[in-house]
C-alpha cells in the first residue's frame, strides 16, 4: 500500500472521531439537557450567615413538586445537613461557601458542583427514585474534609 493511503486513512479516522466528539457534545446539551453549574450571582462570605437566602439555609417550596433548597457549606458541613423531599421533585440547589472552597456532589445524580466563597452556585434536579442520596463535599477543604457529608431523602 502507498503512504498516501495510510495519510488519507489517518485524516478520515480524524474527522470521524471530531464529528462523533460534537455529536456527543450536541446531544447531552441539547439532547439530554446537561450544563455546567451555573454561576449566578456574588455574596460576600464575611456577610453571607446574614445575607437572604443563606441567613435562612433549608428548604423551601416554590412551586407545585417544586422546591428551592439553600445550602451553605462551611468546614466542616453543609447547613442544612439534610433534606427531605416527595419523589418526583425538582430541586434548585442555591449554594456557597461561608470560608473555603468545598465541593457539592449528591451521588448518584448529576448534580456536582463548587462552592466557592464569594460566588452563588445553583443547579437543578429532579428526583424520580425514591432513596438515600449522600451529599458528599469533593474538594480538599481541610482536616474535617472527609466527614463533611449530608444527606438528601426523597420519600
Ligand atoms: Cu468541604 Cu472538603
């Protein structure tokens, strides 16, 4: 075979693979409607244990099967530690961090994301299983780091 053949080969395994990357990109955004965490607003963290909604963290109802839950994270725990939510409910996740960067995962779901002292963080989920969902903070914040867990119930 000449080397031009294998060239072309190579450009085509190319192509293939950028086309199959942007298809997979395009259905899980668009498809699948997964985005990043989205940043939405600023709160001083000196201020923030006083500050709408953190001076009040839980959860809240916003609508029919709809609930907003405030979280503060702080070393080292998430404030409130846990929630209990109906099957079926969409939870906005309004979040930050009262001193340093911590994490925010609930396994078992998509919903992972910083929070960062300074900046809101804010991600919606809906829970169609009923279950145990631990919240576990995934960021190295510190001595406590690996016992500052929580736990979402959905009943
Ligand atoms: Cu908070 Cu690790």
């Amino acid at each position: 075979m000449k080397i031009e053949t294998y060239e072309k080969a190579y450009l085509a395994l190319g192509g293939v693979t950028l086309t199959a990357a942007l298809l997979v990109l395009l259905y899980t955004s668009v498809g699948m409607d997964i985005h990043l965490p989205t940043h939405i607003a600023e709160v001083d963290p000196a201020t923030v244990r006083t500050t709408p909604p953190f001076d009040q963290p839980g959860l809240r109802q916003i609508g029919p099967g709809r609930y907003e839950a405030v979280i503060l994270g702080q070393v080292w725990a998430f404030l409130p530690q846990e929630i209990r939510v109906p099957v079926g409910a969409e939870v906005t996740f309004t979040a930050t961090s009262a001193d340093v960067i911590h994490g925010f995962l609930i396994a078992g779901t998509r919903v992972n994301m910083m929070l960062i002292p300074g900046q809101v963080s804010r991600q919606t989920y809906t829970f169609r299983r009923p279950g145990e969902y631990g919240l576990i903070c995934h960021e190295y914040c510190g001595l406590g780091h690996q016992g500052m867990v929580g736990m979402v119930i959905v009943e």
